[in-house]
C-alpha cells in the first residue's frame, strides 16, 4: 500500500517576495512534492497555511502516513488547535520531517520540549553534509558528503534534546557546524528534523535533498495501526489486575472514577 | 556553596481531604523539605500553588538550582506564564524533580513533548522498585532493590521520550512493571522523574524514598552558570564569521534584521 | 527480495539432555526456523556449532541479512575468529538476533562492551512481558501483554550499555523484573536482545514469542549495500581534501603511509 | 577527598622521533599530569607502557578514580590481560579519558564493540571545536568555541556507537567534521573521548584543551562505591526470590550450581 505523504508550507515568501517567487513558482511545498512524487510508492498531496483548518482537517490527518513542513514567517499564524491535532497524531504514530526554518515551528518546539534555537547567516555559501551513520535508511544512496551552493548557514548550539540518531552533520565556508539531519521518536511517531532548505536558494531543486526527503519519508513511515490509546491513563482495578488482588488500605478514588489531569 | 533546592506543591489534598490531611499535616511539600533538609550541603524552601504567582517569581527561580514538584487534582490551576518561566529556568540549567502524579503536570509535559500518560490503580499493594544503574548518583547507597507497600499502581507503557538514563523499575504486586526513575536533559537542565508519593499513603516518610529524593536533588544540581542565552538565534553577519567570507547571492534579510520566530 | 535469516545454534543440550531433546527434537534452531519460515518474505537457513567453521563461512555470512543467535553451555567454544567474523558483518550491516542466554555468549559480550550479566532463577514460573514502546515494528500485532508459562527468570540489573530503544520488560512471578526486549545498533547493524527462550521449556513454540522472532527479523534487517569501509581509515592528503588546503607545519607520516593501528 | 587521576601514555614517540621528543620532553603524560596537576582536588600520577604491567597493576587501579589513555603506535603492545583489567575497572565505576589516537585503542575498541575508525589528515590545518552543549560539566569555563592550530584532521565516520552525549563537534579548515567530544556509560563507568592530541603538534599546551582535561576528569569520576558484582550472574532460588514461590516444572540446573558462561 503506497505511503501517504503530506506536504505543508505556510505559502507566503513565495507570494510576498518575487524573488522566493521566482524560485518556486509552484511553492516550496510543489517543489518537495514534485521530488516525493518520484517515488512510485508514495502519494503526495499538499496543504497550506490559509486552507481552512490550515489543510489540517481531523479527516485529513487520519489518511496521513507522514507530514513534511515548511514554515519559517508564519510559525506565529499557526492555530495552537492545529497544532495541538498534529502533534497528538504525531503520538499515534505519523511521520513528521520538519525542514530548515521549521525549526522555530510550533509543533516541533512542543514535540521537542526545548528552544530550538541555532546561529545563522545569509551569505550564500558551501554547505557541505557529512553522511555519519552511513547505514541509516535516510542516507540511502548518498555519497559520503554531498555540498550544497548556496545556502543559508546554521550554527551550533542547536538547543535540541540529544537525538535518538545523528545522520548528517554539516560544515560550513564561514567557520561554523550543524547537526544537520537528527532524528527522535515521540509515541509512535518518527520525527526527522534536515536543515537545508533557505527560501532565497534553490535548495529543493538539489538532486541529494531529494533523496534525502524521498528516503525520509519511507523512514518515517510507521506502518502500525495508530496508537489512539497513546494519552489515555485507564484505571485497572485490583479485581481486574493481571494477577487478581485485594485491595488493601484508604483510597482517594472511588470505583470508576477517572483520574485527575 | 550549598544547593538551592525548592520544593513546590499544590498543597490541596491535605487541606480538603481528612485521610491526607492526616498524612501530612505540614504539606506534602513539608515533608518533603523535612527529606531534603538533613544534607547539610542542601537548603530549602518551599512554594504552593496559592501563594502570589504560585510561589515561583522569577526572581525566585533565578536562585533556585532545583525544583521539586509534586502536583495532581490541581494541575489545571497552574498559570502557563508560569510554565512557561519554569521551562525557561530548565533550559537555563535548574534541576527538575517531577514526583508521581506530576507525570501529568503542564511542565513535565510540555518538557517531554508527549502525553506522559499511564495505567494506575489505589490498591494499596507492594512496590518493588529495581536498581538497575547501580553507579547511577541517584541510586547512591541503595540495595539492589527496596519496596514500599502500601502504594498505588502505575503500568506501562509510559508515554515518554526514550529516557537518557533508566534508574529503576517497578514491580507491581498486581502484575504490572514502570520505569520508576528516569532522567532527561532539556538545555542545561536536568531532569528527574521518580514515580513513588501517592498522597493517600505515608510514602515520603520511607526512608529510601528520601534518599532518593536527597540523591535526586544533587544529581539535578547543575553549577554551571545560567545558559540564558539558550533560546537566541543570533546572527553571525558574514564579515564577522570565524572565517571571514564574502557574502555571495542574493538575500531575504537585511543587514542587523532580527530572523522570524 | 526476500529476507535471508539464518539460525544458529550450538546444539548441544538437545543431544545431552533428554529432557531438552524431547521438547526440541528438531534442535532449537529448527523450532525458531520454523516460527520463521511463516514469513513468506523471508528465507531460512540454520547452522550449528560443530559444522565447518560453525557454519558461519565468510562466503555464508555475505549472503545473510539477519543472523540469530542461540547459545548456551558451549559460548567458550566458539571459536574467536568466528566471532570476529560476524562482528564484522554486523558492523557492515547484518543484523544480529541474540535470544536468551546468548546475552552471555561471545558475540554479543563483544558488541556489548559491558559483562551482559544478569540474575537468575529456573522455577517455572510467569513471565509477563509488558510492550513499553507499543509503535515499535517489533511489537507489530502483540497485544499490551503477554504472558509465558514456565519460564526462567532473568533480574535486573541486566549490564548492558544504556539501550537506544526497551520494547518489552518483564514481570516475573517470584518478584524480579527484565528488561526483556532491547535494541541497539553498532555500525550499520541493527541489534535486538530477546530474553525468553529456556531451553528446558517449550518457548519457542509459545505464538506471540514466534511472532516476535518473525517481527525482530524484519525490524533487523538492512537493506543498504553491506558498508565494507566500517572499519577504514583513510588518510585524505592535504591536495585531496574538499577543500584542498595547503600543507602546513612539520609531519611525522609520510605521503600514502598507513596510520598506526 | 581527592580524585585519584593516573595518566598512561605509550610513551615511544617521544623517544624514537626528535620532533615529539622536543615538544614533550617529559612526555606526553607529563604534560597531561601537568594540567591535571592545576586542580588541587585532584592527584596525578603517571604510567607508561614499559613498566611492569604497562604500569597498570591490580592494586593500582583499584586506587585509581579516573584513567586518562593516550597511546598509538604501540596499540598492539598492550597485553590483552592487562586491557581484560582496565575493562573490568570501568565497569566497576573507574572513569576513563581516551585521548586522540586512543580511538584505535584494544581498551575503546573493547568498551565500544564497534570499529572506532575516522578519516585523518596531517596538514597543520586549523580545528575549531564547537560547543554544542554548554551546560556539560565538560564544557565549563570554555568560549562558544575554541581554535587549535595546528592540529591532524580526523574527518567522520567515526565509527562508534550513538553516544550518551554530543559535547564538542570540530570543523576543519580542509572541509571534515568530526565529533570531537563524546560521553559513553558502560557498568558504573563513564568514559569520554576527546579528539584533539596529535603528537607532532604542541595541543597539550593549549589552555582550553588543558581546561577541557581538567573537566573531563571531574566528570568522570563516579564516587560510588567500585560495583565489583557487575559481572555476576547469580542465582536466586525459589526460596530466596523477593516473593517466595514454589519451584515449578522440570530443571536443567541442579540446587545451587553455577550458570553457564
């Protein structure tokens, strides 16, 4: 069965901005479409910022295997609702793949639980990407490093928590390092944050970063049944306990009673 | 220099609830303070939930080097500016000891990134907690194992991130197992989850209980100086790189512009 | 294509023990190949102990996507440049399966780096072995729990490093808990320990453990080209770098000799 | 009380090559044990490879809190009984430093059970180690980032495990990065490795490395008691369990007889 990716971009640079227009007349979320599409097993569809609901609807997330996201101007117009719908559908087990200034977005500071912060630049210079856990299923293909010219520096600290896996790091012309594709798991979901992507450069027309986003796209894919169960906190009682036992001692709750949130 | 431990609590039940009352007539939160107070190398206060802004102003937060927290029916009362000045203080380097129902806390939450949710069950059975880091700080002086009875219940699976370290596992006498003590690092800041402290049962009046907690209260104690810079995004203009470069192609941002957010 | 496992087994209680041999007539080996071949994507093969070279020829090795492994009363015999062998292998990426009491056999001590120690009990009791990370492909179709009667026991503390993933932990009747199921990778191998499989016990004919040896190989699997370079190190001259640079300062190594070892 | 910190060195570059020996005249370990020597809560003593034992007795390292390595053409002259010891004073609790051309090292090799190899250069190139987690003990008193030069490339893979923590990560003036600074557990021990070092080049005279060795050895050492049992594998009768049961099922092992290995 063909994964289901979906690709969200909040659309605006390339509406406000005739040079990010030019680049991407199609949109940022067209041009990463267009390099997933290539994909015989995959089926790529689009949603941007000013869709209703964001083109996040219930319905819509549900036939989602993975949600690739591009935001950087517009993280602010974000409804916390949406945001809220993505990130429990992120618990369930749907990929998630954030790109470049998606780093300040909403939903990968909530997933994350830190700042996510990093030193940048716009000077249009080599950023070379180191492949370091070869034998990641994202670096299929790959050289041993692949540069992009130009693109926007990163710098560490990149204040994210440890990640589950390290696969690329990157160096950069003016002096500086980044850890450039890290990946984490939350609930079910497997989140893969790839720096490259800078609006003013043509960075998804890059023949690696497609093969990047095509290979992280069938990682982040999690083929189990959604974990709907993922936030309930159910009461099992000593009569129904796996080895069946008397209750012993004062109780706050009564039977039946939910617990406090 | 001695360590700044604070220990907060909503400090409800023991006012509207006989049996918890009775428990811990000076507050959960006393007898916690009363645990952390025999290291001579440690000193403490404590905060509640009514007091003006919960207790935790920044000025407060800025000399605490770590926070003991232990909240349930009340976590819904908690303000998010305060959460989010919490979070903040973490990032920056304070120690966090989230204890029991704090599982579900806004701030243990949001740091986690996931539902941290949980089976439960008032029994009042036997918890047999594991050591199994036993060089692990937070195990200092303990045996392989110790038990309190009666506890409350808490079963996998716990919808946490894969934890940096695993320091005990429970078992249960009606069948289930938990990670009982976990740690997380978020920024500068350490964090410890530990599971015993149900407010029916005489829990923080065990005495490895306690050790852990003093054990606890060290380990999360990070000296470092405040990482305040630790949400910055600053940028690193092109002539003033470590290696100096030429700034090349075109560009979104004007010299000295802040980036989005 | 289909996966290629190949079981091994050192074969030697079913042909010392009645006991063992009449509950594995076929050997071990046979009874997980067996649980193995309901796969239709995979192949199976078995070796043993005391065929040429234990069965493990660099030639067989090459063509093996995931190895498990079974051992027991004869770890010492396995000779040391076998095991360098498939250390290697899993280094370039085949996967390695460890069942039972092979958490002390060579191979895994090896890749390990840390005694693999553990409690122990032979008394025929429960294991309830809990899925903490139910998303995990190695949880695939398990239900929260399930239970095997008799078992082994196996207690904490388990000395193995800090794993990258826990799918399972155990419950055992006499009051101990496992970290029963555990991933790690080390080079482009991918690495899962499973605890049950007592050879004086009809386990491997228990379905959701057969179903878990069917998922782990799946899981274990990677399809990159075997990363032969794992173990290199490369001298890349000053003319040859990415950016070629000049020769600066005195040298100890002369052009195109090896680094030490 | 102070922390015991004992230097090896191989010791042979400096006697058999004139450059070496010009730079470090009292050795590569007398100049570790020089900066060490700064922290007057540790004690430094020094070991080299030609002493009995390699300097590295039974009783000597059980008096020793942190062992910092360096070696590199002479690897293969360290006895394996004497690797067999150091293993096991690691997983008691003994931290360990490994120092630059360590990573080839019997002991890193052993306690990371990966090839630990890296690409290398010898081109009096400029390193610029990065920060990229501030609040680690390691990185006390240290810039946002620190500049050696000269200094040897070692360029990624590296082929170790995902480490516990990502301390430093290096750019190289040729194009390669590397992760410079990485932190490990195995049993009770913490190990850190640290690239910088190269014996033709003045780095142990560079105030920041000397701070970061200084660090290293502070975090490294685990005061809990040696864990001397991490090896064991002992059993736990019927009768002895934390819940007594009754012995069920038949056995393969007889009352109180030892496990396999």
């Amino acid at each position: 069965m063909a994964i289901r990716a979906l690709v969200w971009n909040e659309y605006e640079h390339e509406r406000v901005n005739g040079l990010v227009g030019r680049l991407y007349p199609e949109g940022i979320h067209g041009a990463i479409a267009a390099a997933l599409a290539v994909d015989a097993g995959v089926t790529v569809e689009t949603a941007t910022l000013d869709e209703p609901e964001h083109g996040l609807s219930e319905a819509r997330l549900a036939q989602t295997d993975v949600l690739v996201w591009w935001g950087h101007r517009a993280h602010g117009k974000v409804e916390e609702k949406i945001v809220d719908r993505v990130q429990r559908r992120v618990w369930e087990g749907m990929g998630l793949i954030v790109l470049h200034s998606g780093h300040f977005s909403k939903i990968f500071k909530r997933l994350m639980g830190t700042p996510c912060a990093l030193k940048w630049r716009e000077a249009g210079e080599v950023e070379r990407l180191w492949v370091v856990n070869r034998g990641h299923p994202i670096a299929a293909g790959l050289p041993e490093y692949f540069e992009i010219e130009p693109e926007e520096m990163y710098g560490e600290p990149f204040t994210i928590p440890e990640p589950m896996e390290t696969v690329f790091i990157s160096w950069f012309e003016g002096g500086e390092v980044f850890r450039s594709g890290v990946t984490f798991q939350r609930g079910a979901g497997r989140i893969f944050y790839f720096r490259p992507g800078h609006e003013a450069y043509p960075t998804y027309r890059h023949e690696q970063v497609r093969q990047v986003l095509r290979n992280a796209v069938r990682w982040a894919c999690n083929p189990a049944p959604a974990w709907t169960a993922v936030g309930d906190a159910p009461n099992v009682p000593h009569d129904r306990a796996p080895v069946a036992i008397e209750a012993k001692g004062p109780r706050l709750h009564q039977d039946g009673e939910q617990g406090f949130r």
